[in-house]
C-alpha cells in the first residue's frame, strides 16, 4: 500500500462499526508480520467498543509516523493529492490533468480541460497563506482552545496574523457539514447572545464586559437563534437562522432531513411546520430528556447534550463576535467529528478541504 492509499484507508477507521472494527482488529493482529513498527494490534483492545481501540490509534499513528514526520509541503501534497483526485480540477471539475512541476514547496497540475494550472490549496481558504513550517503549531493550538495571543506566542507570530489564521484555518470546517441524515434525527435550537465583538464604533447600546449575559432566555431580540440536528450516528448539522421561522428552518434543512427520516422536537411551533409541509414524521417528546416509556428511543437527548457542550466550549473565549458565529460553530463541529482521529494533521487536512464530513465523498 502506497502513502496516498494509506491515507485514504487511515481516514475511514473512524467510520466502522463495532463488528467492522472486530475484524479489522483481528485481520491486523495476524498480519504483523512484516511491519517494522514491532507493534502488536491485537493486544489490550477491545474492538466491540463504540470507540476505537486505544492500541489500534496507537499503532495507526506509529505506522503513519513515516508520512507526518516529513516536510510539511512534502505532506500538503499529499493530501492535496487525495482531494484533487476525488473533486478534480479545482476550477472546472475536470479530471483530465497531468503533474506541472513544484512551486513555493508544493507539487502543481495543469488541467486538459482548462489549460489552467493548481495545487493542493488552489481556491481553499489556505491558498497563499505563508509560513508553512507554522501551521502544525497553530494547528495544535487550536485544538487546545487557547486564545489568540497564546496562540500567537506557541507560532511565533503576531497577535494579528494568529487572528487572521484562525478564521482562515475555520473557511473549510465552517463549511464541512453532512450532506444527508440517517433514521431519527434531534432538532432544537438553542441561543446565543448577540456580540460586536472587535467593532469600536457605531454601537446602538453600551460595550458589554467579556461577553455579557442576556437579559432573557430564548426567543429575544438580542439572542441569535442557532438550530442544530444530530442523527444516532453522530452526524451533526448546525445553522445561524436569520429568524425562527418555518421558512428559514427549511431553507437550512433543504435536503438534509427527508421524509426517509423521523424527526423528533420538543414541539416547537417552526420545526413542526417544516416538519408537516414537508412530508415529514415528527415525533414531539413531552418533556426534555424524559421519553415515554412505550418510546424510550423518541427523545432529543442528544442535540440538547451537544448544545451544553457547544456552550461551554465557547465559555473560553468570552463572547463571539456574531459575524464569526458560523466559523465557531463549524470549529466545534469539526472537533467533534474527527474524534479519536483528530490530530494537528487532519486539522490541516480539515482546513484544505479534507474535513470529517468531505471524506463521506471521497
């Protein structure tokens, strides 16, 4: 198996079930044979867990040594070289081009079709962003959570360039969502308190202290509402919502959730509307993490956990700027989609458009 197959097999380890997990553990531990990495994938797993083994991610991350341990242009061709040959040509799709040398560190193309000419971060949020040899450390940075002085300080960097690389490192998991539900799927929205963080001027009310607190729950004209969906997989879809209303649900859900779904909602007035116009089941639960007990599957648990878990990971950077709100959502997103996977790597990856979700199409 070559470097880029390898890759490409490395990224669906998070996707097997239980009993696929089994058997690759015991198909791995009979063929150890000949890895030079002397390490045993059978022992002190257990493959039935609904994560992955602990010593199968030791012994992946071993075994992939040989890829991260390279230059970083070096391992961003790489990937890029993944990505273009399932998405193609990044300027019209095409699939007919040929290798066109190196430049600034990374391995170019030129396409047949266009006659034009890319590399592995041509028309991504990465495109031209410099200091290569940086972006790891960032990138362990913004798994950790840390500020953007911090973060600032662990790259060398100034504190501007931390700010403008975080959003730009944020474009592609911003944009990386599921393109389709499973089964039941959870929906509720939940609410943020409107920012102007970073804006010194043109404010209609007094600078709030790092962040604020809203004067009222729920639905108020200074709380921005943000509608989340969670299947039984994991998949999760989030969206800003301009207002909560029946039609600014389905313009978010269009073609996500589909009547091959059942919805399930506290009964809130939008979703159900959605629900019912198109064609939909819904499911409306009682109460909030107490399901009927002839339907102890028919609950929204999940989205309401994720919503807690959203809210105190955001406690850390004390209020959001609203305008930045998608990016942050997508952050959190991404973190938890790449679960057991998600090294300073796959963020890079993530950040070229090689995200948990863009993997589904490869």
């Amino acid at each position: 198996m070559d470097d880029l197959e390898f890759l490409r097999w490395l990224r669906g380890v998070g996707k097997l079930s239980s009993a696929q997990r089994a058997r690759a553990v015991a198909a791995l531990s009979d063929r150890v044979d000949g890895d030079k990495s002397g390490v045993s994938y059978g022992t002190g797993i257990d493959a039935s867990s609904d994560s992955i083994g602990e010593g199968v991610v030791e012994a992946l991350q071993l075994r992939s040594d040989s890829l991260v341990g390279r230059d970083r242009s070096d391992e961003l061709s790489q990937a890029g070289r993944i990505k273009i040959d399932s998405q193609g040509c990044p300027h019209c799709s095409g699939r007919n081009f040929v290798s066109w040398g190196r430049s600034h560190g990374l391995a170019r193309y030129r396409c047949k079709d266009c006659a034009r000419t890319f590399n592995a971060l041509t028309k991504t949020p990465m495109a031209r962003l410099r200091k290569k040899e940086q972006w790891l450390s960032h990138a362990r940075a913004m798994l950790e959570g840390v500020s953007v002085a911090k973060a600032a300080q662990a790259c060398d960097i100034h504190y501007t360039t931390a700010f403008r690389w975080r959003h730009r490192f944020l474009g592609a998991p911003a944009a990386d969502k599921p393109k389709r539900m499973n089964g039941i799927v959870e929906a509720d929205e939940t609410f943020v308190l409107e920012s102007f963080k970073g804006r010194r001027s043109d404010l209609n009310r007094e600078a709030r202290k790092r962040g604020g607190k809203a004067k009222r729950p729920g639905l108020f004209f200074e709380n921005i509402p943000i509608l989340v969906a969670r299947d039984r997989h994991g998949a999760t879809f989030d969206a800003v919502l301009p207002q909560t209303t029946a039609a600014a649900i389905k313009a978010a859900f269009d073609g996500l959730i589909t009547p091959a779904n059942r919805l399930v909602c506290d009964g809130g007035l939008p979703i159900r509307a959605f629900a019912r116009k198109a064609n939909i089941r819904c499911h409306v639960v009682p109460a909030p993490g107490k399901p009927l007990p002839e339907a102890p599957n028919i609950h929204i648990n999940n989205v309401n956990a994720y919503h807690g878990r959203f809210k105190e990971w955001m406690r850390r950077f004390h209020g959001v700027a609203t305008k930045n709100l998608p990016s942050y959502l997508g952050w959190k997103r991404a973190i938890e989609a790449w679960g057991t996977q998600i090294t300073p790597e796959n963020w890079i990856f993530g950040a070229i458009g090689l995200g948990p979700y863009q993997q589904e199409t490869l």
